[in-house]
C-alpha cells in the first residue's frame, strides 16, 4: 500500500466515525422511552401485549367463549397451546334420536416459555376467546412456573374482580 491509499483509508475511517457520532448525538438529545425497573413502572399498559389469555364470555362472564375448535393450538408455531376437551355425552328421552355430543373446554395449557408472542393464536381464533395480558411484571426463576392453565386463570381472575368489587 502506498501513502496515498493510507490516508484515503484514513478520511474514510473518520467519515465513518462523523457519521455514526451523529447519529448517537442525535438520539442522545432525545428524551428515553427506556423504563428503568425498579425505580419506575409502565404507566400505560395498552400498548403491552403480554402473555396470552382467554377472555370472559359475552353472554355467561365466569366461563369463555371458546368453541375448542383447536385452531389456535393448529396455527401456533411454537407449539405452546394444548387444548382438552371434556366431552358430554346428553341423553335423549326419544330413543330414536341420537345422542348429542357436547363440547367443553376442560383445559387450556400455555406454556409461556415456548410462546414467541407471534399471535397467531389470537388472530385465527373465530371467536375471538383469546388476548395479550397486561401482565407486566412476570418474571421467573424456574421455567416449570411459566406452565399455566388459561381456563383456570380466567377463574382466578373472575374470583378476584368479585372480592374486589364486593
């Protein structure tokens, strides 16, 4: 290499650097969006989209929506969502009619340490049974602990609204 090719690596060295110092300035005159936990909290939680949960019913509150048609289990690419069905068997007094299946959703398991948050799940569901959390401050340190069943929460979380509101 001869001089001239160094110092042309040189000015192309330094352009580089104005230009990235640039781009760090200007983002450093900026106010944060960063929030630093613990010292503050989120205030608006709308925007969050945690950890998926069934939604109270339109017409019965204390159970959901959910057909158990298994199209969020189907379209997750994680592989997170297990969906049992409890299967009721109603009895007919005409003896000449059939027997009439009932579906009910018996369980839904979540495993929120496979879920990538792509929402999958909560886009393709017909009924529209599924929704991101707000919960913010869930934190873990055994991965056994972030299993959960979403029928089971919605039941917690209706008993809660009830001891609240009473």
């Amino acid at each position: 290499m001869n001089l001239f090719e160094e110092i042309s690596e040189a000015v192309k060295g330094l352009y580089s650097l104005a230009v990235g110092m640039k781009v760090t300035g200007k983002y450093f005159t900026r106010p944060e969006v960063t929030v630093h936990y613990p010292r503050k909290t989120v205030d608006n939680l709308e925007t969050y989209s945690g950890h998926v949960e069934l939604v109270p019913g339109k017409k019965n509150p204390f159970e959901s929506d959910c057909i158990v048609c298994g199209t969020c289990a189907r379209n997750c690419p994680s592989n997170c969502l297990d969906v049992q069905v409890l299967e009721i068997i109603e009895e007919n007094p005409d003896p000449e009619k059939k027997k009439k299946k009932i579906k009910k959703l018996k369980a839904l398991i979540y495993d929120y340490s496979y879920c990538s948050l792509c929402g999958q799940c909560v886009e393709n569901c017909p009924v529209d049974a599924l929704r991101y959390s707000n919960h913010v401050y869930w934190a873990e340190f055994d991965r056994c602990n972030l299993t959960m069943d979403l029928v089971a929460r919605l039941k917690e979380q209706i008993e809660q609204s009830k001891f609240v509101t009473t």
